[in-house]
C-alpha cells in the first residue's frame, strides 16, 4: 500500500508517493453511504417515484462524475489551478447569482439555491461555492508572508470574498449553508495567522446578524422554538427532528437489522437527504454510529497529515480547508440528526443523496490527495521574491519576513 504512486513511471524527486491510506478512508466513507442509501431509501423512493432504487442508481451515476472528478484534481498542475483560479472562482460567484434569477433558478421551499440544466437535472451552486472559497483563501493567503502591521490589511481581500460568498448564499435563503462557510472560513484565517485583534471584532459582529438573521424569517425562528420545546410541535415543525430520534432509538446497541427493521426510518421526511444518517443508526445502532465517527476521525486526522506536511503553502492551506470542510459538516449533520443541534440544510457528506454535494466533496477529496503528493515549491519562491520586492525601502533598506523569520538586509 505504501508504495502507491499516481505516474509510477515517474521518479521519486518529482512526484512523491501519493497517500493510498487518505483514498481508502474516502472509498470507505462513500461505500458506508450506498450502502445506507440502499436500506433507507427503498420505501421513499417507491412512494415518490415508483422506482425502488431511484435514489441509489440516480447515486451511484453522480458518483462516477464525482470520481472522474476527484481524478482531475487530484492530478491537475498546482500552478495551472492558481492560474485559473480567478475564472473558477468568478464563474462559481456567477452561478450562485443565477440561481437568484426565475428563468435560471429553480426554487423550491421559498428558497431559491437550484439552478436547471437541461438533460441533466438541477445543481446547487452553493455546493460549489464551498469549495471555491477554500481554493480562494488559500491562494490569498499564500501570498501573505510577513508579520508586520501594514501586511494585515493583506487580509483586507479574502475577507472581502469571503463576505461576497456568504451574502449571496444567504440571499439564496441558505442561511446554514452560508453560515457554515464564515465559520470555515474563519477557520481558515486563524491557521493563517490572522491576529485575533484584528479579526476578532468581525466575528462579534457576525454573532448579532446571525441572530437577526434567524429572526426576520418565521421558519427559521421556528426551528429555533421547535428545539426548545420538542414535547409541543414534535407533530408539525418539529417533526423530522421527532421521526429521525426515533428511528435511532430503534437502533439500539446493534442495530434494528434491514427490511421490517428500519421502518421507523421511511417515516422521516425526505430521509434520503439532510436525515440520511438516522437510516445507518437505525440499521447498525450504536455499534455503527461509533464506527462511523472513528472513522471520520481517521479521515481528518489523515487529511490534517497531509496538510502540515505538504511543502506546498497554496496545496497545504488548501487540503486543511477541504478537510475541515467535509469533517466539520459531517458532525454537525450528525448533531442535528441526533436532537443536538436546531434542523438546518446541511447535507451529509459521502451520505446524503444529491449530485452537487458528492461531486463537490469527491472534488476536495481529489485536492487533498493532490497535495498529498505535491513536491513542487516553485510557487513559494516566486512569492517570496515578489514579497522582497515589494518590501524594499526608500533608504535601501529591505525588511524580509519568510516563514515567521525576519532578516534586515542593505543594499
């Protein structure tokens, strides 16, 4: 397994061993989600569209464009990506703009964050934004080597897109979408070393549009007052939430089994999305919700691995954002299926039927693993000399900051 390499007729010095550990907890995590989708779904599935399998066979054909994706990725050029981030970036922001617009978008639930593709169905571009906005702060923040001052305000412009990104998925009425992206985001700027006095303030600031944001929106104050008091709306707002604990109860120690043993699960509504996880519980109780967890540890801890030990700072930074990205949404769509936090939109990852969720998640997965064999440092020294040039005082005198260390040169 170790020796494992992408191009195996290329040297060692070129290309290092791509990590076959960090592919088989991917292989294992998407394996664990058909398989949940083929016990939970049947029922639902018949109901809705009388095809038992719908939503598994309508999985497992996104899946071969999710993995042609992580391919692509996984093997693309670092300098050709940076180069072209710009028009990946732009054309992602675009898209969440178009699904604003009725003839382009499609909306469904009051929300609006659907876009129509003919012969192909619909896709969130919210999805995709997720991923746009790791590659961006991690291109940017690549380029921020000093530590002084007047190079904070070098923070001024991913915040600025990270901000544009969060406001047009809100107005998609996306608000746990978009509120997830600030927070990995934010993430994303401390391990950068944004100082906590700078950014500090714009977090507190975020805290009471959150809430005003919940606010000017019945349903979502709904959500909030359902989850204080389950016992009094647990047969109408908050009866998903009522479906899905039961249905894990069900499960018990080791699981309700399949067939007849998960019928508590086609009770859920729309259980083949945001609800999938109480279909595992239910069918290997305890036991598999354990193993699951375990394993998304490994997952993150893999991807964390691969990020501190990528020479690469754009792949580095980048591989931790994806990775937060995925494991950060899978406990909280954990948490929300379990009671312990208010129902949001957020899908399960690897999980949760939907082509735009897989496909996006294979596509960071692919990010990752590209820089789990990324041996190209190339780009550093570029910035590093395009920093020293900007650097250069009046007095000749040229203050350099690399990697934390400061060196005061004269000409």
């Amino acid at each position: 397994m170790s020796d494992f390499r992408f191009f195996p007729g290329r040297s060692g010095e070129i290309q290092k061993k791509s990590d076959a550990v960090f592919i088989v907890s991917v292989l294992l995590l998407w394996g664990l989600g058909m398989f949940t989708l083929f016990v939970s779904t049947p029922d639902t599935a018949e109901r809705l569209f009388n095809k038992k399998y719908y939503f598994v066979v309508r999985q497992l054909i996104w899946s071969v464009f999710g993995f042609a994706s992580m391919a692509f990725f996984s093997v693309m050029p670092l300098r050709f990506l940076r180069k072209h981030l710009g028009i990946f970036v732009m054309a992602i922001f675009i898209l969440c703009l178009f699904a604003l617009i009725p003839f382009f978008g499609f909306q469904r639930n009051g929300a609006s964050r659907w876009i129509r593709i003919p012969y192909v169905g619909r896709f969130q571009p919210s999805e995709f934004a997720k991923f746009a906005v790791v590659l961006y702060l991690a291109n940017l923040f690549n380029r921020y080597l000093g530590q002084n001052d007047v190079e904070q305000k070098n923070f001024l412009y991913p915040l600025v897109g990270l901000f544009a990104f969060v406001i047009v998925i809100f107005l998609q009425r996306d608000f746990s979408t978009g509120l997830f992206v600030f927070m990995v985001g934010c993430l994303m700027f401390f391990v950068s070393g944004a100082r906590m006095t700078w950014f500090g303030p714009l977090v507190l600031l975020a805290i009471p549009a959150a809430v005003l944001m919940i606010v000017i929106e019945p349903y979502r104050l709904m959500r909030i007052i359902s989850f204080l008091k389950p016992d009094e709306y647990m047969m109408n707002e908050g009866y998903q939430q009522f479906a899905s604990e039961r249905a894990i109860i069900s499960g018990g120690m080791w699981g309700a089994g399949l067939g007849t043993g998960l019928v508590n699960v086609s009770r859920i509504p729309e259980v083949q999305s945001d609800y999938i996880f109480a279909g595992w519980a239910a069918a290997m109780g305890f036991i598999g919700v354990f193993a699951y967890i375990a394993l998304l540890v490994f997952f993150a801890w893999r991807g964390i691995y691969i990020a501190l030990n990528c020479p690469n700072r754009f792949a580095s930074y980048g591989a931790f954002g994806c990775t937060a990205m995925i494991v950060l949404q899978s406990l909280i769509n954990v948490a929300v299926v379990c009671g312990a936090l208010p129902t949001t939109g957020i899908p399960q990852p690897f999980f949760s039927s939907g082509g735009s969720s897989l496909v996006v998640t294979l596509c960071m997965c692919g990010f990752i693993l590209n820089a789990s064999h990324c041996d190209d440092t190339s780009d550093e020294e570029s910035d590093l000399e395009a920093y020293k040039k900007s650097s250069i005082k009046k007095d000749n005198t040229r203050l350099e900051s690399f990697n934390g260390v400061e060196v005061t040169s004269y000409e």
